[in-house]
C-alpha cells in the first residue's frame, strides 16, 4: 500500500466533533460524528457516492470510506468475507499454479517468495511492477532450480543441509528480515541454491578441470604481467591542446631517456605542463588477453624491463615497461574453471533438457 493511500486510510486527526450518531462496531454502541467533507485528489476535488460511504468522526479521528479512496486513485477493491481480508489494488493468489514440471510445481506464493530474496522485489509492498518478461525469466529461473536440485543423491543431503544452514547463518544480518516467513523463505533459497551448485559441479573432477586449463594456456588464458606505463594525452577528448604527432614525438624522446635508466615519475616532471596531460600507471597482474593488438603483443614478447614501442590508444601515447610476467597455476584458477564448468553446465541443462521437463508454465494476466 503506497504512502498515500496509507495516509488517507489511517485517517487525520482533526479534533472537532459535529452532529453526532451511534453506531456498532464488534457488538460495541459507539458514537460517531458524521460531518460533510471535501475529499482532494491532486487539486481534484471528488465525492463519494452513496455506495461508498460517508467519513465519520470517533474518538477526534476522521474515518474515511476506503471504497471510495481506493477507487479515486484507481486501485481496484474487494473483500474475502471467508478470510475477513481487505485487497486493495491487485489480489494475489498465492495458491496459482504458474508453473508444472515433471516431479512438482510452482506457484505464484513460491515465485514471489523467490523473488523477494534474489531481487528484493516484493509485490505487496514494492512501488513499481515488473515487466512480464522480468517475472517469466524469474520463473523459469526458479523451475530450473527445483528440477536440478531433485537430482541431488539422498546421501548428500544431510550435508548439503549443513552447508546451506551456515550460509544462512552468515547472511542473515546482511538481508535484515524481520518476519519469520521472511527468514523461512532465505533458508529455503539458500539450500536450494547450495544443492544447484553440488549438482552442476558433481563432473568437475580435477582431471576435467585440469584439461580445461590445459587448452586455456594454449591461448596465453593465465599469463599475466605486472607493468609500469607512461601515458602522453593528446587531442580534444580531454581539452588537451598536444597533437598526436607531438606526443609521438615526446614519447620517442622519453623512450630513450627511460632505456637509460631514467625513472618515469621524474620525466613527468621534467615535461608536463599546465594540461597535466602525462602520466604513469602502474598495473599489477594484468591479464595479457584484458588487452588488443599491439598492446597485447607487446605485454607477451617484450622482455623484462625493456621499453615498448610507442603505442597509439586514440588518446594518448603510450609506452610500456614489463616488469614481471608469469603464467597463473592451476591451484590458483581452479575455483574459477569449476564456475566456467558449472555455468556452462547450467545452460546445457537449460537448452537440452528443461524444455521437455515442463509441462505448463504461464504468469497470471494482468
């Protein structure tokens, strides 16, 4: 319910009391005061019908009708006599089945509970909508979740479920959930993505791991250099007045000087000026395939502590110095050849084998 309905429902102290009335309320005689109101809506002055009620006065608080305020801010009304619930705006039915698959379902209780945790959207309380492609990628999100972690082996759940309760237990406080169904909802999320996670890994044994690693070096994947670079800017993108054909001619004059030995912090100095338009960076373990043609040429053959040519990045001149260069182990990129496995696992999952696990799957109409 937004602010504004809120405001109106709750009611505005007003402290006089007009002609008054009896009324009932839960078997109880109380005395209400009816006084003639001016309801306005965004400068817009509306009235309620008969239909909708008259506001009251009890106890110096103004009641009003809340058919009628509902329905001036275009918000559908209606009442479930069974459950005693008011449903202002849409009414969810948390019960649908939005979703079928071969050994269960989902429904729209299940999808909004998910959402809230992944997104934080929660549809009772959240100021916007989301686009009917947004809830259709959620929901097939959340089936291809249920269908992958049904293939957990029952020997494995016992400590999947341990896992999954000390994720919970460090990311608790991160959510700030207040409600029990709240904290339900992430614990339940929770195991079910830490059992995703142990299925779409189960094939990735270190010999599998190890062969992707193999291939990745063959396209220089894990070679990284650690390099020290100067920079002169030229041209309008930054306001800088130096041409190109100036800055290539500082930087071959500055390439000799460093090959000399000359420290690239004190040539700044000797040749900036007020544009403050040369500079020095220094990357660390920079992976050589972060970069393209002749500036990855030159972080994969130039030798250790040797100046680079000078390169043109449209911008500025460059030129580099490698100062280490090496290859990543194995046991340091192994996390991350188990993610490339499992994600590449999951979309295989998604493109071959989901499509015939589902038998129904529709969002509720607007």
């Amino acid at each position: 319910m937004n602010d504004k309905l809120k405001g109106l429902v709750l009611g505005l102290s007003l402290g006089a009391m007009l002609t008054g009335t009896a009324a009932f309320a839960g078997g109880t005689q109380i005395e209400v005061y009816f006084r003639e109101l001016k309801y306005m809506f965004d400068g817009v002055q509306k009235i309620p019908n008969a239909e909708q009620g008259a506001g009251f006065i009890y106890n110096g608080t103004t009641y009003v009708p809340l058919r009628f305020v509902s329905e001036s801010i275009g918000k559908d009304i209606s009442f479930d006599n069974d459950t005693g619930t008011i449903y202002v705006g849409k009414r969810i039915d948390k019960d649908l089945i939005v979703a079928t698959y071969t050994g269960g379902q989902v429904t729209l209780g299940d999808l909004y509970e998910y959402m809230l945790i992944v997104s934080g959207y929660d549809p009772y309380t959240s100021q916007y909508e989301l686009t009917e492609d947004e809830l259709l990628f959620a929901l097939k999100s959340l089936v291809s979740h249920q269908l992958l972690a049904a293939r957990l082996s029952p020997s494995d759940a016992p400590a999947i479920k341990a896992k999954a309760e000390a994720e919970y237990m460090d990311s608790i406080d991160y959510y700030e959930f207040t409600t029990d169904g709240q904290k339900q909802a992430l614990r339940k999320l929770l195991e079910l993505s830490v059992q995703v996670d142990h299925v779409l890994a189960a094939g990735a044994t270190d010999d599998v791991l190890k062969a992707a690693y193999d291939q990745k070096l063959k396209t220089d994947e894990y070679t990284v250099v650690s390099v020290r670079q100067l920079e002169i800017g030229y041209g309008d993108l930054f306001g800088i007045t130096r041409t190109k054909e100036e800055a290539m001619s500082i930087a071959s004059k500055l390439s000799e000087k460093l090959a000399k030995g000359a420290d690239f912090e004190k040539l700044i100095e000797e040749e900036e000026n007020d544009e403050k338009s040369i500079y020095s960076t220094f990357f660390e373990e920079v992976p050589v395939n972060s970069w393209e043609d002749d500036r990855r040429a030159s972080s994969l053959k130039l030798p250790i502590n040797e100046i680079s040519k000078p390169l043109d990045t449209t911008y500025s001149i460059d030129l580099m110095r490698i100062e280490q260069r090496r290859t990543l182990s194995f046991d340091e990129v192994k996390e991350s050849l188990r993610d490339d496995y499992m994600t590449k696992a999951y979309d295989d999952f998604i493109r071959n084998e989901m499509p015939s696990l589902v038998q129904y799957m529709e969002l509720p109409k607007p």
